[in-house]
C-alpha cells in the first residue's frame, strides 16, 4: 500500500512512493481486517438463529428505529451501506414475507419509502438480542472504555460514521 504527500487518494504515486512504516502497516491491517472480518463474525450468530443476514438485519434495524418506522430507501441505503438495487432486491423479499410494505413518499413522490410492518417489527425485535450480544461479546467487552472512546474518535476522524456522510 502506497501513500503520498499529495492528498488525492486515486492518483498514480507509483514514482513517489512512501511505503508503510511498520506502526502504518500495523494500524492498516487492524482497520481492514475489522472492516473485512467482523461483519461476518457478526453474521453468524444472526444468520443461525434468525436466518437473517447482517445487511437484512441491518435493513429492518434501521427502518424500526425510525420515525413512524418509515425511511426512504435510498436513505436506507446508505445506512445500510449497500446499493440501491441490493436494497431493492431484499426489501422485496421482506414484502413477500409482510415484514416491509413500499410506497411513494407524500412529501417527494420521486422518492419510495420503506414502512416496517408489525410483523417486520416483531422480527427485528426478535433477532435484536442476538445482535446485541455478538456486538458486545466481539466488539465492546472485549475493549475498555478508553479504547471504545478511542474508536468511536478514530472513526469520528475518519468520517465513516452515518452523520459524517453526504
């Protein structure tokens, strides 16, 4: 992995190279491997007992903790992190199991919004535990309160948190 003093991350710096110092090299891995190998870790657990995935999890998560539990589906794409054609694709999975219902937003009729159902309520409700406890058995038991803080800054820093994206 290359770095430059310039700051275009797409830009050819083959001739100016500055590889990764050992304390770089160490930190880069950390940062992909939790992007790469925890949300399969976290999957798993959702996946045994709720046969969801953690994209379908994280679809009705975020739609049950909206107002009304209605969210544009675009938004809910990027909450997601995923495309709006994968979104697409289990949101009508969720209609076919009554668990999500479609429609045009009264506001912006450009717009399609995704209401939680009570039933999709009661599934998000029911898998939420499951969630929880492998966030906290992977994630949050094992660091101490000044190395979460320190997480939550890096990724703060980072702007990769929901608020920090366009």
């Amino acid at each position: 992995m290359a770095k430059s003093a310039d700051s275009n991350p797409g830009q050819d710096v083959s001739e100016d190279a500055l590889w990764l110092d050992a304390d770089e090299k160490e930190a880069w891995t950390g940062l992909i491997s939790l992007v790469l190998l925890l949300p399969g870790k976290l999957e798993a657990p959702l996946q045994q007992r709720s046969g969801l995935s953690l994209f379908e999890y994280m679809t009705l998560s975020h739609i049950s903790e909206a107002p009304e539990r209605r969210l544009r589906m675009s938004e809910l794409a990027y909450l997601a992190s995923g495309s709006l054609s994968r979104l697409s694709n289990v949101v009508k999975r969720f209609e076919q199991r009554g668990w999500v219902e479609r429609s045009p937003d009264p506001e912006d009729g450009r717009y399609t919004l995704a209401a939680l159902t009570d039933a999709g309520y009661d599934v998000v409700v029911e898998a939420a535990p499951t969630h929880v406890r492998a966030v906290r058995d992977l994630v949050l038991t094992p660091l101490t309160a000044s190395d979460r803080k320190a997480l939550a800054r890096i990724a703060a820093k980072l702007r990769v948190r929901p608020g920090d994206l366009p």
